[in-house]
C-alpha cells in the first residue's frame, strides 16, 4: 500500500544520493523514459529535500498559517515545501503526500503551503469539499497535535511568498493543469519539483516542461507506477520459479471496480 512503499522509499533514500536514479522498464509513451531529462523519483524524493536543506542553511521567519493560530516555518536544515493539489481526504495521492509529511516521516520536509483550488473555491461545497475544509480546519485545533507542522492553505501559486529556505514543489494535480503549474512553481523560486505521473497529456508537453526546467536550472523528479518499480518486478520474477504461486497487490485507492467510478476519476483527472 502506499504508507509501506513510502516507507521503503525513505529507508532507501536515506543511502542514497542526489543524482541516483531507479530504473523502470517502459510503461507508456507518456513516461519518464521518453523524456530525457526527467528522472523517476522513487529513491530521490526524499534525498532532493535533504540534498537542497544541506545547501541552503539560513534562518526562515515564521509564518501564520491562513487556517488556524499555530505558526509554522521549515527550520535551517529543511526544505520548504510547497503542494500543489492536494486532493481529497483518503483519496487524493496529494492527501497522502500531505500526511506522511505533516506526521514527520521525512525529517528533512516541512510542509509550508498547501494550494488547493478547487476545494478552497468552486469546489467547496460539491463532492469532497466538505471533507477537504473540515481536514483542513482540523490541522489547526488540538485534535492535530501529532502533526509536526501546520501548513498554510492558498487557493493559487502566485499567493506564495518569497521562499525562506530552499523551496520544493509537489505537484499533484489535474494532468491538464500540470505544464502551467510547473512553470508557475518554478517562477516562485522553486529548485526542485516533484512531478507526480503522468506529468502532461501530452509527450510533446513533457519536453516543453523540461526544456523550461533546464533552462532554468532546476530538477524534476516523476513518479510512475508501483507495478513497474524494481522491488515489484523482483517479485514477480521469483514468483514465477515457483509453481502454483501468486503475487497480489493490496491498494487502498478509494475507488470502486466500477465504470461509473472509474469514469468519475478519470473525468477529473
């Protein structure tokens, strides 16, 4: 599930170094594999924040969080990051991104800033928005206190101060909006992005990004698929020398097996 693979990815990250790189075999053609110059983020996620907090090492002042009275602020030694589509509680992988920060289980990651568009607008009072305000609310009372920070939420990139320690991006919203989204992180001073799958809809609008990137200096990560990811091919090698045997894969996507769900996911995806 995704909170162990997270886990595993942390162990790994831990020796791990900036430029190392995890291979994957080819999935689509829309993949990082067909894009040189973005690299698949697996055991990099982790070390990016951690490589950038080593670098920069300044005093950041702190911030009021625009939900709630607690402050919060990435200290020297940290990257500040920023999450761009957050999602909806239990079912967004922004959400679980969100989570797995805000409970401390990458040291080297503050999360600052959360920008949620459509939950924090249009979106507030239809499917998910209820959900998403009260989550959002809840970070500020006391039923909250085992979360190591208190980010703030923004409805759009261009509300974000100037950053006070080195900033990271992660990107986790709709496939349509991701080249804009990209391009404005990177205009708010951004280092490093990381860029969840598929990136673009398009492979033409992934060399784009890229060559923005490039330009400006600064990495993109992307994530891909669990079921092309080293340890899982692993698996299903040694699985396949045993007779009778059978790999299964336990997810906690909050999504029916159903055409009308799945319809409804890649609808607003």
């Amino acid at each position: 599930c995704t909170q162990r693979r997270e886990t595993q990815y942390l162990d790994l990250a831990r020796s791990s170094t900036w430029h190392k790189s995890h291979k994957t075999s080819k999935e689509k053609s829309i993949s990082p594999q067909s894009t040189p110059g973005f690299r698949p983020f697996s055991v990099t996620m982790f070390s990016a924040f951690s490589h950038l907090s080593r670098h920069h090492q300044s005093s950041a002042p702190r911030v009021a969080s625009a939900i709630g009275r607690r402050f919060f602020a990435a200290k020297a030694g940290q990257s500040e990051v920023v999450l761009v589509g957050c999602g909806a509680p239990n079912r967004g992988m922004g959400w679980y991104h969100a989570v797995q920060m805000l409970e401390g289980r990458c040291p080297s990651a503050s999360l600052d800033y959360v920008i949620e568009p459509w939950f924090l607008g249009p979106g507030a009072e239809g499917p998910g928005g209820p959900e998403f305000n009260a989550w959002a609310s809840s970070l500020s009372s006391d039923a909250s206190s085992s979360y190591v920070s208190t980010p703030a939420f923004l409805t759009s990139v261009a509300e974000l101060p100037s950053p006070s320690q080195p900033r990271v991006a992660l990107i986790s919203g709709r496939t349509a909006d991701n080249p804009r989204l990209l391009k404005e992180c990177i205009d708010a001073g951004c280092k490093c992005i990381y860029l969840e799958k598929p990136g673009a809809p398009t492979v033409k609008e992934l060399e784009e990004m890229r060559d923005v990137a490039a330009e400006k200096g600064v990495e993109v990560l992307m994530g891909y698929n669990k079921n092309v990811c080293k340890y899982v091919r692993k698996t299903r090698e040694f699985a396949a020398t045993v007779p009778g045997s059978h790999v299964t894969f336990v997810s906690n996507n909050a999504y029916e097996n159903t055409p009308e769900s799945l319809g409804e996911c890649f609808e607003r995806n």
